[in-house]
C-alpha cells in the first residue's frame, strides 16, 4: 500500500503594513525563498513559541493551586547527581 498525503492550502488575504512588507521580502530574498513560504515558516515559529509560552503558563498555575511541599523532593536529591565516567 502507498500513503499519499496531500497539503491543503487556502489563499488568504492580509494587512501588513508598508515597513513590515518591506522587510518580509528582504527577509525572504535573503532566505532564498518566496514571501509566502516564508511567513508560513513565520507563522509555524510563532504557533510554536505560542505552544510553548501556554504550556509553561498552565505548567506555573498548576504549582500555584498546588505548590510544592517542604520535604516532597527530599527522596530525588541524589537523582540529580550526574556520576562520573
């Protein structure tokens, strides 16, 4: 059996302003690549670094409805202790 996966795209209309267009396209020349897969690239990056900035946002409110007790990590101490080769 062959897997074929097909990419949808959708052609979308934006408003950028005149310095950020500018440099989008310097950028992307540099890059050697298109405005469009460029900003696509832009665009997973910032998803990304969204992700992560929500992930750490949730991972700090859970320690805050639920903080560590003194004592709870005392057992993991030597867990950390990289041994010598």
């Amino acid at each position: 059996m062959i897997a074929i996966s097909i990419a949808m795209t959708k052609t979308v209309q934006m408003t950028l302003d005149d310095k950020l267009l500018t440099a989008v396209d310097r950028a992307a020349k540099r890059a050697r690549t298109t405005r469009s897969a460029f900003t696509r690239d832009a665009l997973r990056a910032a998803l990304a670094k969204k992700r992560v900035e929500d992930l750490e946002a949730r991972h700090q409110e859970a320690y805050r409805r639920h903080p560590i007790r003194a004592g709870e990590l005392d057992g993991w101490q030597d867990e950390q202790v990289w041994p010598e080769p």
